[in-house]
C-alpha cells in the first residue's frame, strides 16, 4: 500500500524542538553545583508530516552532546505524556515509532528528554492522527454503480464514500465546516447542514454559508480491484 510519500528535502523540514543555546540550557538545567551539562537536541519534522494509525513513522531529531534519550508522546491536549520509548542512542538521530492501532485522539505531540537527567530536551507541536477505513467493494452492494454512497457513521468524525466514475470514488467528510453538526445528503447528492442550513455540492464545495470551507475530501487509495483504503481524520 502507497502512503503519502514525503519529500526528503532538508530545506522542508522544520525543527519543532526546543534548540537551547548554552545560555539557555544552564537557566533551565543548572546542576546543584551550578555547571550546566553540555549538549543540545531539536526535533526535525517535516511540515506536513502525518501520522497513519497502524504505520511507521520516523522520529528524527539532531543532537550534540548526548548520550540517551526517552520518547514521550501526548493525545490532544493531554496533562500527561506517555514514555514508550527508554535509553534510546541519542546519536542515532532516528527511532521508528509505531502508531498504535488502538490510538483514540485527533493528534499527537512527541517529547524527547535526556535519560540520565530526566531533563526535557525538546517538544514538537500536534501531528495529525490519520485513520484507515478498509471497504470490499464485492461487498458493499451500494458502491456497484456510479452515484451510489455508503455513509460511515461508526467513527468519532462520520464519513461518505461515493462512486463518481467508472474506476473513481470520493469520500468526503459528513461534519459541517461551520460548527461541526453531522449534514446530511440531499436526493440530488448534494448536502445540507441541519443546524443553520449550509449547503455543499456533491463534491463538497459550499454553495451555501455560513460554513465558509468545503468539507473535507479524505485521501483514497485502491490496493487492487476489490479494495479501498479511506485515510480519514
Ligand atoms: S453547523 Fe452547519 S451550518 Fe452551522
């Protein structure tokens, strides 16, 4: 399966971390003896880096002066972080992180801290959390015939899924882009938000306000002639 590939050019990632001058490390981490330990770490992750509930992901961050790191990640906004990851080879620059299956949240914000100090080296901002739907198109009657949809409602953001062409489908988000009500779909295909009466196109455009921003169109993929693959946020 294809994912979205991203682009290895150094002059598109961007450091998330916190790249402490030495100044600023000892004003965070002096020891009791008032020497602040040398070494310095920032994250690098790419700005339009996703995470794919199930997939790999590349952690990569560039440091000096350290020897260990522990990996941390958030959900959201939470309070706490969540270690998954100890004593780490800090110079390898790298750790393959895995994002669980079982995974309920919208983002995720990694943290790197030394692991001899315990001291929080660096903290990225929220990644969006991706999701895979799986549908078999010989059993998923609906989707036979151009114009036919199936509506996924069992997920925290409902979806739709629509055959638009001979070999060609779109999924497109149900959740209003002006407050977040569930909109439902209209005869001609079209959909209209029961809250305050936004409209959209089949294809999701706004033809109506308030809502100001088409719905979400969720990437799809075809693995082979009976799959699709719905990555939907
Ligand atoms: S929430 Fe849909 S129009 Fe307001």
């Amino acid at each position: 399966m294809n994912r979205r590939k991203f682009t290895k050019d150094v002059s598109k990632l961007v450091s998330t971390g916190i790249v402490l001058s030495s100044g600023q490390f000892m004003a965070a981490c002096d020891n009791d003896d008032g020497v602040a330990p040398e070494g310095t770490l920032s994250l690098q992750i790419e700005e339009e880096a996703e995470l794919v509930v199930g997939e790999n992901f590349a952690i990569k961050w560039v440091s000096s002066g350290i020897e260990k790191v522990d990996l941390a990640y958030k959900i959201d906004q939470a309070a706490n972080y969540l270690t998954f990851q100890r004593e780490v080879d800090a110079n390898t620059g790298q750790f393959d992180f895995t994002v669980p299956n079982n995974i309920n949240g919208t983002t995720l914000t990694f943290r790197i801290s030394n692991s001899v100090t315990g001291d929080v080296l660096a903290e990225g901002s929220p990644i969006n959390l991706i999701f895979k739907w799986l549908i078999s198109l010989s059993e998923t009657e609906a989707l036979n015939n151009v114009g036919g949809f199936v509506k996924i409602t069992e997920v925290n953001n409902p979806f739709i899924v629509r055959k638009t062409g001979a070999d060609s489908f779109i999924a497109l988000s149900l959740v209003c882009t002006h407050q977040g009500c569930v909109i439902g779909v209209e005869d001609n295909g079209s959909f209209r938000c029961p809250c305050h009466g936004s409209t959209f196109t089949d294809a999701g455009a706004v033809t109506q306000g308030p809502a100001e921003r088409p719905l979400d169109n969720f990437r799809i993929e075809q693995p082979d002639a009976d799959n699709l693959v719905i990555y939907y946020f």
